[in-house]
C-alpha cells in the first residue's frame, strides 16, 4: 500500500465495490453493445429499432463511465456527444425526404434484397436508415443529459 | 399527393440540425440562419397561393390512406397562418443578432428558434389530433431551452413555472386524446368530426370536448387560466418573448378554433355559449393587469391576454362575421405583437431599465423609435385604418348579429384602455425633459428599429389593404363554418 499515491489509496478504500463492478462491467458492457445493434437491425420489422438500440448504447456507455471514470472513458471513446443529435436529425430528415426525389409523399418507405456471399439472402430497408438516425440522435441526447447532470459542479464550455 | 405541404415543417427542421453543427461561429450561423428563413418564406409563400388559389393540399405522408395514416392538411386557414408565422420569423431573425449577446447565440439560439417554427407549421398543418400533441411538444420543448437561455436567477425561477404548467397541460392533453379515441376510435380530425356528427355529440363526448378546451385554454392564457404568462413572457430576451407573445398562445388558439368549428359543434348552447364569458373575463382582467404595472414589459405581456379574448369572442359567435373577425384579428396580433415586444426590448435597452418610473424625454434622442411606438398602439387598440380596426368591426358585427350587447360594449371598453395602458409608455416614457443625470450614451438601434417598421408597415398592409384580404378571410371563415368541406377533403367522400 505504500507503493500507491494518495490519490489510489481512497479509491480503492472508498469504493469496495470497484473490482466487482469492472469486471463484470468490461463484459456486460460490450454484450450491451452488441444486442444494441441487433435490436438497431431488427428495428422495422419485429421488435427493437433506433430508439431502443440508441437507449440500451446509452445504458453500455454510462456503464463505462461509472466502472472507469469519465477521465478514462473520454479517453477511450473521444466521441462528442453532443454533435451526435443533429447528425442524427439530419440523417433521418434526408432519409424522409429522399422520397421527394422519386415523387412519392414524406417518409414513403421502400425495401430491396440482397444477396450476399456465405450469408444469403438479406433484405434492406430505408427505415433502417431512417432508424439510424433516430439511434444517433437518441444516443447523443441520452448521453449529453446524463453527463451534464453527472458534472454538476464544471461547467460545460 | 403534393409534398409542398411538409416543407414548411422540414426546412426549419433541417436549418435547426445545419446551425447545431456551426453554433460556434456566430457570423456564419447569423448568415444561414436568415438565408434558410428567406428560403423557408419563399416556399411558404408559394405554398400560401397554391393553397388560396387550387383548394386544399393533402398529404398523406408514407403513402398510408387517411384515416389510416398521418395527414397534413394545408387548408386555407392553416397555410394563411404558416405565412404569418414566417413573416414573424423572418423579422426575428433579423432583430435577434442586435439583442442577444454572441453567447447566447452559441449556445443554439437559432437551433431552437429553428426548431420552434417548425412546431408551430407543424400544430398549425397537422391534420391528426395525436400529431397536434407531437407538434405542440416540439414548439414546447424548444421553449424551454429559449426561455432559460442565458440562466439568469429570474430567468430559472419564471421558466420553473413555465416548464410545470405546459408539462402539466401536455398530460391532460394526452390524457383527453385518450379519452377520444376510447370512444371514437380514431385520431384523425376528419373523422373524429365525421363519427362525433353520426352521434350526435352525446354527453361524454362534450365532457371530452370541454377537457380539450382546458388544455388550449391553458396554453392559450385565457381566463382564469392565464396567471402563468405575464411573468414568465417577460424574463427571456425581447426576441424569444416575441416569438412566444406571437406564436405560442396563438397556437392554442389555433387549435380551440379547429377543434370547436370543426369537430365539438353540436352543443354550442353548452360550449360556444360559455366562450363568450370566458372571451369577456379575459379582456377586462387581462386589461387590469396593464393598467396596474409600470413595467413596460409586463403592460404588453398583459396585453396578450384582452387579445386572445378578442379572437375568443368570434369563436363564440360562431357566425361569418365573427369568425373572419377572429381570424383577421388572429393575424392581426400575431403580427402586432412581435412588433410591440420588439419595441419594448429596444426601449428597455436604451433606457437601461424597463420600470416607466425611471425614464421620461426618450423622444429627444430617439425619436423614430418614439412614433413607432405611437403607431403600434393605434394600431393595437384598432384606431382606423390600421388591421386592429378590421378585425374589431367584424367581431362586433358578429355580436350584434347575435344580440350579444354586453359583450360587445365590453369589448370597446377593453379597446380603449389598451390603448391607454400603451400610450402611457409613450407620454410617460418618452414626453417630458431628456434626462439631465443621464449617463447612458445614445445608443445605435437602427438595426433592431429595421424589423419593427417591416412588421408595422405588414400591420398597415392588412389594415388598409383590407379589400384584398378580406374576400379570402370570408372563405376560410365560410370554409370554418361548413365543417363538411374539410371532412370530405380529407377523407375524400
């Protein structure tokens, strides 16, 4: 123990928790990540899409940021946040509006197959990069508020 | 099929998600911001004549058939107020840059502003009662991040307030809507009207009808449920108390104007009957409240309150005249209203304190913006030939077309006390000797002036220009009264 600055020292002798807690964090965390994007994916025909994926991305992120800190997290995802809400608009506003380019009302949707090697067969769907949209801007607008709540005392830029 | 009736909701849209990106650069953001508004009056302009010119445009987004799916309907009355509603914009974003500090501007001021005009085209063509809800929360939300912008003490406490009323409004709202579909089966407004006509507008059906009421009520500020607007209007910056005296209340209005000539038409002895009280109420207590401040802010925030009781009242007649008096008069205040804010906010800038007490002889320094005032007033209380002079004569036709005397002479009353409780900013302010101690500089306010004039000169438009108006505020009126119109245009029978 003495080896350890101060600072080290009342970490660990204030959170008893910490070890379980990241442990099981480095692994749920990416389990979280990875459903996020099955249910992204699955979003326009059976249950799951945007909102879900980009709220369960959130709850894996904040994860991250109780288990480590938000020093090491920014550190490790250097994502603005922020910016994420209006690239999230903007990919879902163009995704509706592309139906004006073939003359058919706001948001007419469509969908195509694919066929791929190995896999087979996948169909796509412009909802999905309408769902997209809603993920950016439901992950950005859940991670902001949490975080600006979380750094109460800073204040941010 | 025709998508010109989404652009109005899109472009503010997308222009909101564009500036989020360069809200760091102020001047590049100011220059979009009035780039995309012009863009967005064009369309709106464009959309305005078709709509006056072709009959009503339907959308029916996603290709889903109404009543099945989401419909946008720009009817005459709805694109007439989009077009407003742009004009508005189009001088707030021109008078934004000279009120607001570069750090409010950073902090996605235009975002929101962006964002709030798209709620209100959205409420105002929407043609589904839930997508009203949406659209409301949409203009609701981008309020509350204008009201606290700049966080000052005041500012939290008022928008507390604010934030609690409208959040509890927004659940009755739902809640209402609910209730609705539980017994129709159905959001769409056409067929709502259509299955509420089949029966006949049994008792339940009005119970909802009268809850409906409460939340447009609510957010319109009539009485006794206006106690939460003064206050809270008056401590953002000129420009978003503007944008909220001209946009919010009036889309409540909006919505008790499309929800009773539309769907709840059949009991107006229950109803109708009861607007006219309410209309009465809300102008002599709205008017008392601008007689009782000497805060310049607080007079023409209490001015709002006898307006909406102004368009109320013809909603309550519920016979031509009334009713193209209460959309003439609508218009007429939305347009008046920004001005009169803005008027207001420049005063309080040059004369550095918004209390009457403090300040006397503006008219030495700054006297265009002295006879600006002068015209707004006249053109408030509706002193011939300005545009409040054309509603006012149309509201009170209506009243005698239906006996309502008291009404009527209440109205009058109201009328000139209005225009008291303004000209008192005018000889209090800005009559008398230029203030000797004075240490403020006299200040550039041309660029906040320019908004102003465009607006008043609109105002003069409409008022002296009435034969060219009129003609289309009589048909959506007779449109209003013929509720069948819209029904079939929608449904397509």
């Amino acid at each position: 123990m003495g080896f350890m600055k101060r600072e080290e020292r009342f970490n660990i002798m204030y959170k008893p928790n910490n070890l379980i807690l990241r442990t099981t964090t480095s692994l749920i965390s990416f389990i979280l990540l990875g459903f996020a994007i099955y249910l992204l994916l699955a979003g326009h025909n059976s249950p799951g899409g945007g909102f879900v994926g980009g709220l369960v991305t959130s709850a894996s992120i904040i994860l991250l940021y109780m288990a480590y800190g938000k020093n090491s997290v920014d550190e490790i995802l250097p994502i603005n946040y922020r910016l994420l809400i209006p690239i999230g608009l903007v990919i879902a506003i163009l995704t509706g509006a592309g139906s004006f380019l073939f003359g058919v009302p706001f948001l007419t949707h469509t969908f195509g197959t694919v066929e791929l090697p190995l896999y087979g067969e996948i169909e796509l769907a412009t909802a999905m990069l309408f769902d997209l949209g809603v993920y950016f801007t439901v992950l950005g607008s859940t991670i902001t508020i949490i975080l600006s709540i979380a750094n109460d005392k800073k204040i941010v830029d | 099929m025709n998508n010109l009736a989404i652009l109005p909701i899109i472009i503010p849209l997308i222009s909101g998600a564009i500036l989020a990106f360069v809200h760091s650069k102020v001047s590049l953001s100011r220059t979009l911001a009035k780039l995309f508004m012009l863009i967005n009056l064009g369309v709106v302009i464009y959309l305005t004549l078709e709509v006056i010119n072709y009959g009503t445009i339907i959308l029916e987004t996603g290709e889903w058939v109404a009543p099945y799916g989401i419909v946008l309907v720009a009817d005459s009355l709805a694109a007439v107020l989009v077009l407003t509603t742009n004009i508005i914009a189009v001088a707030a974003v021109f008078y934004a840059p000279h009120s607001l500090t570069e750090a409010k501007e950073k902090h996605y001021f235009y975002t929101f502003f962006f964002f709030i005009i798209s709620g209100v085209s959205g409420a105002f063509l929407t043609g589904d009662l839930f997508n009203l809800f949406v659209f409301f929360e949409v203009l609701l939300i981008a309020s509350y991040a204008l009201i606290v912008l700049g966080g000052e003490k005041v500012q939290l406490r008022e928008s507390l307030k604010y934030v609690l009323i409208n959040v509890f409004s927004s659940i009755l709202f739902v809640t209402a809507i609910a209730f609705l579909y539980g017994v129709v089966g159905t959001v769409n407004m056409a067929q709502i009207a259509e299955r509420v006509q089949e029966v006949d507008q049994q008792g339940i059906l009005t119970t909802i009808g009268i809850l409906l009421f409460f939340v447009f009520a609510t957010k319109a500020a009539l009485f006794p449920l206006y106690y939460w607007l003064p206050k809270s209007y008056i401590v953002p910056n000129p420009v978003v108390s503007a944008l909220f005296a001209a946009l919010l209340t009036k889309v409540g209005i909006y919505s008790i104007i499309r929800v009773f000539s539309l769907i709840f038409i059949h009991r107006p002895d229950l109803t109708h009957e009861a607007f006219i009280w309410i209309a009465g109420l809300s102008m002599i207590f709205g008017v008392i409240g601008a007689l009782a401040t000497n805060n310049i802010k607080l007079i023409i925030a209490y001015n709002i309150i006898p307006a909406i009781g102004f368009i109320m009242m013809g909603i309550g007649f519920f016979n031509e005249s009334g009713m193209s008096g209460s959309i003439y008069y609508l218009i007429h205040d939305m347009i008046i209203k920004t001005a009169l804010f803005m008027l207001v906010g420049i005063i309080a800038y040059v004369a550095g304190t918004s209390d009457l007490r403090k300040m006397k002889g503006l008219i030495h320094d700054y006297p265009l913006l002295g006879w600006l005032l002068f015209i707004a007033a006249f053109v408030l209380a509706g002193i011939p030939p300005f545009s409040g002079f054309i509603g006012k004569i149309q509201l009170l036709k209506g009243a005698f077309e239906n006996g309502e005397v008291v009404i009527a002479i209440i109205a009058l009353g109201t009328s000139l006390l209005i225009l008291y409780s303004v000209m008192k900013i005018f000889i209090r302010g800005f009559w008398g000797e230029r203030q000797t101690n004075n240490k403020l500089e006299k200040k550039p306010i041309f660029g906040m002036v320019t908004p102003v004039i465009f607006l008043l000169a609109c105002s003069t438009i409409l008022g002296i220009g009435a034969e060219w108006f009129v003609p289309t505020i009589e048909s959506i009126s007779s449109d209003l009264l013929n509720p069948q119109n819209y029904i079939d245009s929608v449904l397509k029978e």
